[in-house]
C-alpha cells in the first residue's frame, strides 16, 4: 500500500462548458443568433419575449426555449399563440438551466427555420450566472419593482452580462427606484454595458431593444 | 442552489482521475472555491455523502480551500475583500473597482492509495 498525492487542477463547469460550445456550434451552423434571458420570477421575460417577437415579426422568425422548474407549460403556451415555435423544459426542481438541457431544446426546435433562438432561463438571479448555455448572448432584464440595490446584491451575474434589459420602467413614478444608483452598480460591475430601458407594457424603449437584435441577426 | 450538479462534478472529475492513476482509493479530495461563486461547502459535503457510496471515493475527505474575492480600488489603488456584495472602496468611496480573484471553481488535486 502506497499513498500519493495527485495533481488535477480541473474546472468543475468544464463538462457543462463542453456542452455548451457543442450548442454554440450548432447554433452558428444554423445560422442562428441566440439569447440566454435571466431575470428573477416576474421581471417581464415572457412580456419581453412576447413583445420582442411582435415588434419583430415578420421578418425575423424567433424559437423559444422555456426552462421552468416544474411542467408548468403557461409560459410555452404563450409563443405558441403568438405564432413561434416554443419547447419547454423542466428542470425537474433545479434552479437554472444547464447546458445539456438546452441541447435537448434544441433538437426539438426547426434550427435551420430560425434566425433568432431565446432562452427563458429559471426565473433566478444566482444560479444561472454559474451555468453557461452556448448561447452568443446573455442579457439580464432587471425590472424597476425589484429595487436598485440588486446590482450590490448580487454581482456575479451583472459581471457575465452582454446586455442590460430595465424593464417596467412605466413604474418609475410609483416605486423608489434610484435610476443613478442601480446604473453606477452596473458600472462598477460591468463597465459599457449595453443597456436598454424598457417598458414590456407601453412598449416604450423596444424600438432601440430590437434595433439591436436586428443587427445580431444574420439574415440569409 | 445546484450544489447536487456541482457534487456530481467533482466525484467524476476525481473518480477520472483517481483511476487513470491507479488509485485502489481516494481519501482526500482538495478543492479551490471562490468566494464570489455561490457555493455552500456544507451542502457539497452532504451530497457527498450520498452520491459518493461505492465508487472509488467514497469516504473520501472534501477540503474546501476558499480563495477570498479581492477587489483593487482603480481611483486610490487600495486593496480590499468583498463578502459576497458589492461595496464601494472604503477608503475613497470609489465603485470603480477591479476584481482580481474570487472567481475561483476547480478540483486541485486528490489523495490516493494504491495497492503495490
Ligand atoms: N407595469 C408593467 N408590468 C409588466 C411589465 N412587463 C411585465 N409586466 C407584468 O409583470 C408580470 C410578470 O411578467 P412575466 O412576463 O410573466 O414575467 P416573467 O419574468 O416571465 O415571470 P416568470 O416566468 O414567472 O419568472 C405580469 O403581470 C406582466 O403583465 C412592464 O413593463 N410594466
Ligand atoms: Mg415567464
Ligand atoms: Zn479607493
């Protein structure tokens, strides 16, 4: 019997990224842009999606991927009636979606019929931050309900961010939300963020929202 | 929390390893966490006791070594920790501020024992 000391040094999301640059190929095979949206539960991401697919349709055609934790398929049910092609996925309890679980997604969605692909992430503002998905885009919506210290309380998922989403932003004249203060949060966190104040309700800042995702898309 | 997935992580991540160097068994398990990833060593560790039955790990010890998440002040060059939320430099107020570890999330190494 011996005893030894044996030197690893190996990430412990490295088989989750593996996966995820699996998805990200297979996303730009395709030739579609995707969005991993993260928000905590109610910040608007069905609104947005919602909206976003209305504003831009029909010339972009949009799948959606939505991760609940339970088969709760309200959500799904939803794109559906608004004409896209939506999956669900039940995380089966889990806080976040994961990288093999939006590979599932995919195959269940008509890639090569799409130009823009989102991912409803588990409504969260911790766990999801740690799990990447492939996607070429991480975008928070942060809705002004939720208060302006959210940046201070939780950093880690503003530092992975590519785009800021502020919604609810009709809100404003009810709630003590210090725009300045949530903004210099964001900054100190993430500086340059691209940022796009919204309202999912009036509409009101998804002309410049869609302007971007406009952009992204690469259309055949 | 995902700390489940996170377990399930590391016992592959040191079986793996454990094996290719011809371990019999795995008794210490050393790993490096930062403090701004959000992760509950006590919860590891219970999930570790369930999932780790009878593989070549199983009893093995869990070593969590913490790295602390320090920040370098960008308007007065000062050095401080972050407890997990963000804190303007106490020494000048700034928020511009540089993340220098924290991050941290891997398996450093294992013990083993072989059989001559
Ligand atoms: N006033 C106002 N309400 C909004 C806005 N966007 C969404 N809401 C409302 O906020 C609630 C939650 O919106 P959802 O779009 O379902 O939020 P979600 O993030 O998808 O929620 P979960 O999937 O349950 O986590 C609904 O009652 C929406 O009508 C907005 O811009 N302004
Ligand atoms: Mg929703
Ligand atoms: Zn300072």
């Amino acid at each position: 019997m011996s005893a030894s000391r044996v030197t690893i040094v190996e990430r412990i999301m490295d088989a989750n990224d593996q996966v995820a640059e699996l998805n990200r190929r297979r996303l730009d095979e395709a030739g579609v842009f995707g969005i991993n949206l993260m928000a905590s539960p109610g910040a608007g991401k069905t609104s947005t999606i919602l909206k976003t697919i209305q504003m831009l349709q029909p010339d972009i055609k949009i799948g959606v991927v939505e991760g609940d934790t339970a088969p709760v398929t309200i959500d799904a049910d939803k794109v559906l009636a608004a004409g896209m092609p939506a999956v669900q996925i039940n995380t089966g309890g889990d806080c976040h979606l994961d990288a093999p679980m939006l590979d599932q997604g995919l195959s269940q969605l008509p890639l090569n019929e799409l130009d823009l692909m989102i991912v409803e992430n588990v409504g969260n503002l911790i766990c999801p931050a740690a799990f990447k998905l492939g996607t070429h885009a991480n975008v928070l919506i942060a809705s002004i309900p939720e208060g302006d210290d959210k940046p201070y309380k939780y950093p880690n998922i503003y530092r992975g961010l590519d785009v800021l989403i502020i919604n609810k932003i009709d809100l404003l004249p009810y709630i003590d939300f210090r725009m300045d203060y949530f903004r210099q949060g964001v900054e100190a966190l993430n500086p340059g963020l691209i940022t796009f104040e919204v309202s999912a309700k009036t509409g009101e800042g998804f002309e410049a929202w869609t302007q971007w995702l406009r952009g992204k898309v690469k259309k055949a | 929390m995902h700390e489940l997935s996170i377990t399930e992580n590391i016992l592959e991540i040191a079986t793996r390893n454990g094996a290719r160097a011809g371990a019999s068994r795995i008794t210490d398990i050393t790993l490096v966490i930062g403090d701004l990833s959000s992760i509950v060593d006590d919860s590891v560790q219970f999930y570790w006791d369930m999932i780790s039955q009878g593989t070549l790990a199983e009893g093995a010890r869990l070593h969590f070594r913490r790295v602390p998440a320090r920040v370098h002040c960008q308007s007065c060059a000062h050095e401080f920790e972050l407890a997990g939320q963000l804190n303007p430099c106490p020494e000048c107020g700034s928020l511009s501020l540089d993340i220098l570890s924290g991050d941290e999330f891997y398996v450093d190494s294992i013990e083993i024992e072989k059989k001559e």
